[in-house]
C-alpha cells in the first residue's frame, strides 16, 4: 500500500456545546459474533452505550450483529454482544436495534474559509456542514495563517468540528517565482506549523527541484496538483503525499507520437480526449502503486463541471440552500460557460469521465491507495454532500460499496499513520462513529440516512443534526 502521510495524529476532546442524547444504532453479517472486545481502558463506566447494533467495523467486509458499544471520553472501550456486555449505570443508553454504527468519513480534499471575505461565520458553517454529514476528518487543501488558530480551537474543543489536517498557502508559479523563493516558502511553512505543502499549477521544473529536495531535508511533505513542467512520472518519483483530480494522469496516458501543439491547455486534460491511449492505464496503476502514491480523484468534481447537465437544475437541489446564494450563482455561472463554450462537446465530456473510472478502478486493482474527497465548496460541490456523490462515483466507476467506505475510514487513518487510533470501529479507537438507518455495504448512499454523529466521543442525535442545519439553511 501507499506510504502512511507522516504526521502525527493530534488528539483532544471536543468540549462546548451541550447536547441531549437520544437513540442510536447497530451491525453485523452471517451470523457469526465474535468474542467480546474491551480497550486496555476500564469499560465499568461509559457516558454512552450504543445496545443492540450492527457495527460495520471496516476492518473487513463484514458487519458485526446485536451488538453493544461502550463509549467512555472520546474512546471506544468495549464492543461485544448485547447480552454480553454489562452496560453501566451510568452510561445515557443509546437503543439501537436495526441501525449500523459505522467509523466516521473524511473528507481529504476539503476547503476552509479562511475568515476573510465570508467571515467567521462563513468558516463555521462550512465546518458545521460537513460534520453534521458525517465527516469527522476533513484536510484544507488551501490553507491560510488563520487555519492554524482555527486547528488549535477544534483540538481545544472551542468549534463543533471535524478535527483538521491543513496545507500552507498555495505554491504555485506565481507565489513560487523561483527555486529560492520555494526553498523559503518550504521552510516557512514547516516553520509555522503547517501540516503539509499544497501545490497549484503552474510551478516551474527548476523550482519544484528545489522544493523537492528541501521539503525532505526539513520533514514536511506536498500534495496537490502536478504542473505541466513536472508531469506525472517525477511527481510520483517525488512521492507526493497524494496527488488530487488526477491531476497529470491524461498527459501520462497520451498517445505515443501524438501531436497536440494544436491542443489548448483544458481543465484536468478534458481537451486530450481524443489523444489518450486508455491501454497505458495499467502500467501507469502500477507505478502509481509502486511509488507509493495516494490519489484523491475529485471525480464528482470533474462530473458537476463537465458533464451536460443544466446548472439551473443544480442549483434548485435541496442542498444548494444551505450555501450564500452569491456562491450558488457563481457556481451556476461559471457551469453556463462551460456549456456555452465553442469548445465544448457534451459526448466528449461523458467519455473523459468514463476514462478516469476506468482510471480509478485500475489503480484501485493495482493497490495504489485512494483517499475519499469531492473539493468542496466548489462547482455545486456542497460540504458533506458532495461525500455522498463521491462515494456513488467510486462505485459507478467500479468499487463495492465496501471499498468505497474504505476510501473515507480506513485508508484514511493508515495514510494519516494513525490505523491504531481511528479508522475502524474497535474498543480503543476514538469514537469518531456514524449511527446509519440502513448498511452502507448494501449501498452507499444509506450513508446519507443519519441517526446521528459522534465526534470524539461527543454525541449528536438526528435531532441535534437538524436543529443545526435549519440554523444553518438560507432562505
């Protein structure tokens, strides 16, 4: 598999906010239980007992049923059989017959407002609406100083958040001039304190050399974009932590001999459609999985821009009115032009969709690790909503729903080096869990079918999910 991110996982209850606690949900497959687990902590106190459900672990495709779930702080500390496992007195009882816990969603190419322009309400809101979506993880892929105060506030349990992984400001060939300019930048970022580089277009070779070379001697590692001078092979010899809308993977699938000084430069390749040579996937799987590269496709991100469908439509879903309506007609504007272009072609843009799921299946068949993200808020790409479109898109392009869910829980935790702490339900593990009215093995979209959210072993009902997106909706 892919190299784990490098990081450290950062730990911290979230206090704030008092919430009621109300029921919950449960898991599991074939009939067959297993013993009783408990964490090396003392399960004879809980604050919460999920009892009587079907835990979808995410270790493996399987699902555990009738179970009963300690939670005590932010950890698990016991799982096993509902007659098995005493609840204590003390712990606020969560019946959950029928439902499915399962380890809650990341969201690994996500956008934080900085608190400029929207303000800080604009930041909170964006936060709250992945959260109450099921996303306890996000990482900010264009990150700002105040990123940095606004992690601490969430470890320090100031925000209702998800926990958050940040990149440095954009490095790109504008912020990014020349190879002194990105040794600086390198070394100034990891100085402040940020957790990853994040690279835009248009970086230069000699530039990105030197950044290469200096982000390893100080310790920090880049993702993003792959520029146009880089290209695909020496970003995966640089073994960039991922690389996001996979990015440069059309220009590595062109045709031998093919001659594109013609072609205008297009969003993430769409313009070499007819160029590409889809019988060079399997090799460039293979050395993506061989470099030990992560992706996160972003495909429901290339759909909502691409392909024909009518902004105007879009913009009426029932999602679209918890975002700024400014932002909604920026969105529907920017898609009318896309369709509006001369260049434009609807059965071209169906087909480079097909291309990167066939894309994404392979370097999932290679086992070069996928990561789950949708790039929201951009083009109709709502924060926590937009999840439930990426994770349809994963399956349409192949995967199980089981594989799929592995993208925004397991696969997380290991590419964070944090597989001991969270990214599966077991007794130790922080309680990042989702309480869910169906399986999400039997299909995806049922993690869009809430009964409530814990975040750190903070617990919210479906209630609370509501009372805070109606505070959240814009009329």
């Amino acid at each position: 598999m892919p190299q784990a991110y490098g990081i450290g996982a950062r730990s911290a209850c979230l206090l704030g906010l008092a919430l009621l606690v109300v029921g919950a949900a449960a898991c599991s497959q074939d009939g067959d239980a297993e013993p009783s687990r408990r964490s090396d902590l003392a399960a004879d106190s809980a604050d919460y007992a999920f009892i009587g459900v079907n835990v979808v672990p995410m270790d493996s495709e399987r699902v555990l049923s009738n179970q009963t779930v300690l939670v005590r702080g932010e950890r698990i500390v016991a799982i096993g059989e509902a007659d098995a496992i005493q609840v204590p007195e003390n712990a606020s009882t969560i019946e959950a017959p029928g439902a499915y816990l399962m380890p809650g969603l990341a969201e690994l190419h996500a956008h934080i407002p900085s608190g400029q322009g929207g303000g800080p309400d604009l930041t909170e809101r964006v936060l709250l609406l992945y959260l109450v979506n099921g996303i306890t993880t996000v990482r900010g892929m264009l990150g700002a100083p105040a990123h940095l105060e606004l992690r601490s506030r969430v470890d320090r349990g100031e925000i209702l958040s998800p926990r958050i992984y940040t990149s440095g400001p954009s490095i790109n060939g504008n912020s990014i001039p020349s190879p002194d300019s990105a040794r600086r930048a390198v070394r100034h970022q990891k100085l402040a304190g940020y957790d990853f580089l994040k690279i835009h277009p248009g970086l230069s070779r000699e530039a990105f050399e030197v950044l290469d070379e200096t982000a390893d001697s100080a310790g920090i590692g880049f993702a993003g974009h792959v520029p146009a001078e880089v290209g695909l092979e020496r970003a995966l010899a640089a073994q960039y932590l991922s690389i996001d809308h996979l990015d440069g993977y059309a220009e590595a699938l062109v045709q031998e001999g093919a001659d594109l000084e013609t072609v205008p430069p297009s969003f993430f390749g769409i313009g070499l459609v007819d160029y590409l040579d889809e019988a060079k996937i399997p090799q460039v799987a293979a050395s993506t999985r061989d470099a030990g590269v992560w992706n996160v496709p972003t495909q429901s991100l290339i759909e909502s821009i691409a392909l024909p469908d009518d902004p105007r439509e879009m913009a009426s879903r029932p999602e679209m009115a918890y975002m700024p309506p400014e932002v909604v007609r920026n969105w529907t504007e920017a898609k009318q032009n896309v369709l509006a272009s001369e260049a434009y072609s609807a059965e071209a843009a169906r087909r480079f969709v097909a291309i990167r799921g066939r894309l994404i299946k392979a370097l999932h068949d290679a086992g070069a690790g996928l990561l789950l993200g949708s790039d929201a808020p951009q083009v109709f790409q709502v924060p926590g909503f937009s999840m439930r479109a990426e994770l349809a898109s994963l399956v349409a392009a192949g995967l199980t729903p089981y594989e799929a869910l592995t993208t925004g829980t397991r696969n997380v935790a290991e590419y964070f080096g944090a597989l001991d702490e969270r990214g599966t339900v077991e007794a130790g593990k922080v309680a990042d869990l989702l309480l869910l009215e169906a399986n999400p093995l039997a299909d995806v979209a049922n993690v869009g079918r809430l009964s409530g959210v814990m975040v750190r072993g903070r617990w919210l009902p479906r209630a609370e999910l509501d009372r805070l997106l109606e505070s959240l909706r814009r009329d």
